[in-house]
C-alpha cells in the first residue's frame, strides 16, 4: 500500500499544483489583495492533509475529501476533525499572506522638500 499511496499523493499534488497555477494565471487582472486572498484560499483548501483511519493505521488524505466523505458515510464528528484542520491552516495561511502583503507593499512616493 505504500506505493500506491505515495504514488497517489504524486499525482494529487502535481494535479493540485497544476489547479494552483491556473488559477494565478485567471487572477492576474484581479487587484494584489483580492489575488492573495484567492490563491491563498484555494492553496488551504487543496494541499492541506487530514488523518484518514483505514484498518486501525492512521493515514494523510486531502482534508477536502475526508471532510466530504466523512461526512457522507460517517459522523459528523470525524468530519468535523478535517475541517478543523483546513480551518486552522487556511487562517495560518491567511495571517502569514496578510504579513508578507504588509512587508512588500509598495511604498507611496515622498514629496521632494523644496
């Protein structure tokens, strides 16, 4: 299993990298902020990995579809253990985008003193 399961992590990173640069290539005409807030959100929502309990062994799935299936097949608790989880790392994410925005944005010109 731990091939497959590398092996599919693989392909679900460079598939969600691939989502990630399409969408930043979408937003170029978009303004700085709303632009980091997008790419920001959807970042979280598709690289972020939550704990997946498959015959007693804890494995990483994508919290987005643990979040979904547990919610569909099992309680509500389980499922609310991933979005937690993408709650917590999309505002970590936030408040780190929020300080490099603040770090690089560009400075208003100084008037010249006569």
């Amino acid at each position: 299993m731990t091939t497959g399961y590398t092996l599919a992590w693989i392909v679900y990173l460079v598939g969600a990298l691939a989502l990630l640069v399409t969408a930043w290539r979408v937003t170029r005409g978009f303004r700085r902020e709303w632009r980091h807030l997008l790419l920001v959100s959807a970042a979280a929502l598709l690289l972020t990995p939550g704990p997946m309990l498959v015959d007693d062994a804890v494995f990483l799935a994508p919290a987005l579809f643990v979040l979904v299936l547990d919610g569909l097949f099992d309680t509500l608790d389980s499922a609310s253990r991933s979005g937690l989880i993408m709650l917590g790392v999309w505002l970590v994410a936030l408040v780190i985008s929020l300080i490099f925005q603040l770090l690089v944005r560009p400075r208003p010109a100084q008037p010249e003193a006569d």
